[in-house]
C-alpha cells in the first residue's frame, strides 16, 4: 500500500522572513522528504541530495516541468523567461540556445570582462567600502551586460527591471504567489498586474534596444564579443543550414536577456556572504591570502592561476555552501502520480529541492554551520576530491539544482566568484569595525537575510583596510585602466538610445533585494559625498601597519588628510571616482503610481 508523504503545516505556519529555515526545522522532524499544503496546493520539501537526484535527475522524464507562478501566470508558456519556462518544445529550443552561447563564451574565456569590471570593483570598495552594496551590484550587472550585449550601457536599465522580476516571481514578493485566486482579479484592480505590466514593457524595450545596438556595431564592424552578437553571427551564415539553426532573433533576445537576468541577479548574493564570512572567520581570510602571496608573489589572481589556488576555489565553494544564494530552490513540477520508497506524490505538485537544508546533511557536510573550506581540501572529509589541481569546482553542485534543469550559468559564476573574492583577499584585510569610543567590535549579524527568491545578506558594518602600499599601486593602475574603458565606452554613448526610456514614467522600482536604493548613487558622483574635498584629487590613506589599532580604513576629511601631511610616505593620491567612472547618463525612469501593497519588501 501506499502512503501519502508526511503532512506538516498551514500557510500562517511559514513565516515571511528566512522560510527555509522553517522548511528545515520541519525536515528535523518529518525526515528529509515531506509536503506541505498551501491554499489547495501540494509542495514536496527534499532536503536530501540523494532524493533529490533519485527524483529529479533519475526520474527527470516527470520531474522537469515548472509550475505556474500566479503573479505571473503565463511563465510556463510565454517563452520570455527560460528558466521559468514549462517542459515544453519551447523550453528545449531555448535551453540549447543558452548552452551554446555560454559555451562559446566560455572557451574565450568569457572575453576577459569579468577581471576588467574585477579591477574597477576593486578600486571602488578602495574608495568607499561602506558602499560595498551598489558596487557589488554594479560589478555584477556590468560584467554580465557586457557579455550579453557587449557593453555596459543596459546595466543600469537591467537593475530596475530585473529586481522587480524578483519580486514578481518570490513567494515572498507578491501576494497573489501566496493567495493564488488574486491573480484572477482584472487588471483595472489589481495593482500587481498593472505594475508588472508596466515592468515587462520597460524590459521589452530594453532587450530590443540592447539588441539593435549590436546589429549596429556589427554593421560597422565595431561590435565587443558578446552572447548575442555570436547569435547574429550565426544568422550572417552562408550556410543556411548554420543560418536556421538556433532560431529566431526574437527568440534569442529573450534567452540572452534571461541569461543577464539570472547574471545580475544571482551572483552579489555570495560576493556579500564572502564579506560576512570574512568578518566571522578571519582565519581563513589568512590563508587565502598566504596561498595567493605564496603562489603569485604579490601579484592579484586571474582565472588563468585557478589551477595554483586551491584554497581560492575552496573558499568560493564553502561561501555558497554556507549561505546558498538561493535557499529553498527553483521548484520543479511533476506530470504524473509517482511514488517514491513506497510515498505516494501526486501529478501538479511543486517540487522544492530545498538547497538549505542539502548543505545542512551532516553526513555530508559535518559541523555544517560552520564555515570551513577545509572540507573541501582535507582527504578526511566526504566532500573531498582530487587533484587539487581541478577540485573543488562548482561543477555538479547541488546549489545550482538537478537533472535537466540544472543552471547554465557555472562558467560566469565560476570566473566571477574567484576574481572578486580572490581580489578582495589579495587587497585588503576585510575585519569587523571597531567602535571609535570603546575599541570594542562592532557586531555582525550572523544570517540575516533578504526573504526573495535570490536571498542576499542584510547590510552590515566592516573595514576593508588595503593591505601594503604596493597593492595600493597596483590598485592605482587598475583605475587607470577602469578610466580608460570608460573613455572607450563614451565614444559609442550615442549610438545607444538613452531616451529610449524616458517616456515610461509610470514606474517606481524603489529598491534592490538588499532593501537599498537602486541607483541611489547614479545622480551624484559616484565616489559618495565627498563635499570636504574640494580639489579634484581625493587621497586615500589607507595602508597596513602593524598595530592592531583600528582606524586604517578610507578617510576623505581634511583634518584627517592634514594630519598625514607629514607622512606622504604612505599617501597615494586617487582621483576622485568622478564622471569617468559613472554609469553613461541614462537619467532613472522614476516614479508615479506607488501602487499601495503592490509588493512588498519584507
Ligand atoms: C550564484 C549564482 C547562481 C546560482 C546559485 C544559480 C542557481 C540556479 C538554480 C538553483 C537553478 C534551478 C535549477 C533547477 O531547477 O534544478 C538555476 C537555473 C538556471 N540558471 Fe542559474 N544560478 C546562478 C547564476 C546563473 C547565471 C550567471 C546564469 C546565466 C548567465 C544562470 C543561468 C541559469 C539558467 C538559464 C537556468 C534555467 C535552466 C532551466 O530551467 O532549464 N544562472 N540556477
């Protein structure tokens, strides 16, 4: 006979904040499989790795369609968001696509974009390391729209519409996710639909111009390698065979745009948690940086070291182990009744492989709230493997889901992990605050994050204090480098139309998955507020020594500049971070209809 899968709790039952740690509280007690129902709706829990791929991977013929997300009901159909997509005819064509052009920029090394938005990252969190939100999202969005498109003028564009995708589709985001019969309102009543309405179409508008932009290049032989322009390429084909391959140019905009989406989404989730995790276990802070000194000699990492750095790469897994970016998984639907170690798990239910509670197993991962790279490295741990050389890697893991929905993202997420938090322990010693008055810590939350699908730490106080006065030369040169791209980028500014959006007006995208302003930076200069300075140098006194004293961090005022008058020594002069390194002008679309409730940020 068979039996109906453990049954626990009612909608009121999940709070709004943090639900995967309730989903896991419950799989303390029901076992590492059991469901629940929300409004009618049967959801499957799995926090096994192993059920997860004895399901959704060996059994992927049932376990690989979506389910339909009220607050945006045709996703399983409209073909404008692959990931979201059904098992469809549709799905299959698209998902080749994106596996193509990923591979293609992969064997090109992702055409050096992500170091080069590394080095401007690295000298903004120099500058101002409070600020250490946007500049992560800044590096993220424009790492990805330059490999997508070839350029960095979308990105700003790309945080508005892609943020309040997030909300659109989080459980946590938008009531009707959680009341589904609201989806049924008409439009005239439903500030949800209206808002995403007006979304979609700002993103439409966006996806459109970025791709007319690289036909436009291409004509003039000025196009930067990027995911569409090899798609264009393929359409150029004498071959009409090649020609017809990979579909159409619609088609295309969509599954490069998803592709961006996912990039500018995802990836600040764990470069944050590298920060938290470094303020919580300094330690291994110390050994990243002995192993890149040792092996590089001084040098900041490039991909080309990964096979030299072992602990890098196990300190990139370990972070996304720790805090999975996306806690409760990207549920999964089933087509047919199924059963499973005699449980009986009926057609149309959503499937959750709820990462949370995979990287808690401590049969796999012991002492798992700890962080410890070492599990990775140590042949006495079961997460073990060798060469050293090649592993840890983010190949296969379980964060990135199962069976023939697994992401297509690794290669982007790989190379931007390892230079950004390889960077950040090249360059500085990352540390907890102290308090100006009792020379106490300031403290540091230990886990709390934002509720959305893509969860991301709360803001939180720390130091990022440059470690030798040669790494702040070598930061130096990296503005240089970052000023000069900007320069390049400006010349084409006018071939991009800017304008394109200023008649929208009927949006707010107030805030990013952090609760912070989006943009907020975007109208002022981009080094903060930096009114005590009035020439156009900003100086930077920023280098180790070997008191534990604190205070080596960023000043901008002028008594703290005059005090050091007498040390230039240890004084490099930075310029300030000023229109060069701004975001092309693409003024904010920004407000009307603040539609009351329409989503929420908890
Ligand atoms: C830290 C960063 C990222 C994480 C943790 C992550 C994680 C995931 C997860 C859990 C899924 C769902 C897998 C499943 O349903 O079993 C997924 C799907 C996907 N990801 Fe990622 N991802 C990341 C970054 C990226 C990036 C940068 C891209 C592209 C540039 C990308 C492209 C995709 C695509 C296209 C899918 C949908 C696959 C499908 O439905 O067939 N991801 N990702």
């Amino acid at each position: 006979m068979n039996i109906d899968l453990p049954f626990v709790g009612r909608v009121h039952d999940i709070p709004s904040k943090a639900s995967w740690l309730k989903f896991y509280d419950w799989s303390k007690t029901y076992g590492p499989i059991y469901q629940t129902k929300i409004f009618g709706a049967v959801h499957v829990w799995i926090s096994s790795e192993m059920i997860a791929h004895d399901l959704l991977s060996k059994r992927a013929i049932i376990y690989s369609d979506r389910p339909m997300i009220p607050n945006l009901p045709d996703n399983r159909t409209s073909g404008d968001y692959l990931a979201l997509l059904g098992r469809t005819e549709t799905w299959k064509r698209q998902r080749k696509l994106c596996s193509h052009l990923m591979h293609a920029s992969a064997l090109s090394s992702l055409h050096s974009y992500p170091k080069r938005e590394r080095n401007r990252f690295l000298c903004l969190m120099w500058r101002d390391p409070s600020k250490y939100v946007e500049w992560i999202e800044q590096f993220t969005s424009r790492t990805v729209s330059r490999l997508s498109w070839g350029t960095t003028h979308p990105a700003h564009m790309l945080r508005h519409t892609t943020f309040g995708l997030l909300e659109t589709i989080s459980p946590s985001g938008a009531l009707p996710n959680i009341v589904a019969f609201l989806r049924h309102l008409p439009a005239c009543l439903s500030p949800w639909k209206q808002k995403e309405r007006a979304r979609h179409e700002l993103e439409d508008r966006l996806f459109r111009a970025n791709v007319d932009f690289v036909g436009h290049r291409m004509a003039g032989q000025r196009a930067e390698p990027s995911f569409i322009r090899t798609f264009l390429e393929s359409k150029q084909s004498t071959d009409e065979k090649e020609r017809a391959k990979w579909g159409e140019t619609d088609e295309a905009m969509h599954v490069v745009g998803l592709m961006a989406i996912a990039g500018a989404l995802t990836i600040g989730s764990p470069i944050q948690s590298y920060l938290l995790a470094m303020c919580h276990y300094p330690e291994w802070q110390r050994k990243l940086q002995e192993e890149i000194d040792t092996a590089l000699d001084g040098r900041c990492p490039e991909w080309e070291d990964r096979e030299q750095l072992p602990t890098l790469r196990a300190v990139v897994k370990e972070v996304i182990r720790w805090r999975p970016p996306v806690p409760t998984g990207i549920p999964h639907a089933i087509e047919k009744d199924d059963i499973y170690n005699g449980y009986f798990i009926p057609a149309g239910a959503t499937i959750h492989a709820l990462e949370w509670g995979i990287t808690r197993d401590e049969q796999m991962y012991p002492d798992a709230e700890n962080f410890n790279p070492r599990r990775w490295l140590d042949p006495s741990f079961p997460t073990f493997r060798e060469p050293l050389t090649q592993y840890p890697n983010l190949n296969g893991f379980s964060q990135f889901g199962f069976g023939r929905r697994t992401c297509q993202g690794i290669p982007v997420v790989e190379q931007d992990l390892f230079l950004t938090m390889g960077g950040m322990a090249w360059a500085f010693d990352v540390r907890k605050k102290r308090d100006a008055r009792t020379g106490g810590e300031v403290p540091v939350h230990w886990n709390d994050y934002t509720p959305l699908l893509i969860a991301k730490p709360a803001p939180f106080p720390f130091d990022a204090v440059p470690r030798s006065r040669d790494k702040m030369l070598a930061m130096r040169a990296m503005y240089d480098e970052a000023a000069h791209d900007h320069e390049l980028e400006a010349e084409d500014a006018d071939e991009y139309e800017y304008d394109l959006f200023s008649d929208l007006g009927t949006l707010k995208f107030g805030q990013d998955a952090n609760g912070v302003e989006i943009g907020a930076e975007q109208t002022e200069d981009i080094g903060g507020d930096d009114d005590d300075v009035d020439s156009d140098h900003d100086v930077l006194i920023n280098v180790r020594d070997s008191s534990p004293e604190p205070d080596l961090s960023s000043r901008d005022s002028c008594s703290e500049l005059e005090e050091l008058e007498s040390d230039k020594e240890d004084v490099i002069i930075m310029p300030l971070l000023d229109e060069k390194m701004q975001y092309a002008k693409i003024e904010p679309v920004v407000t009307v209809l603040d539609v009351p409730g329409a989503w929420r940020w908890a």
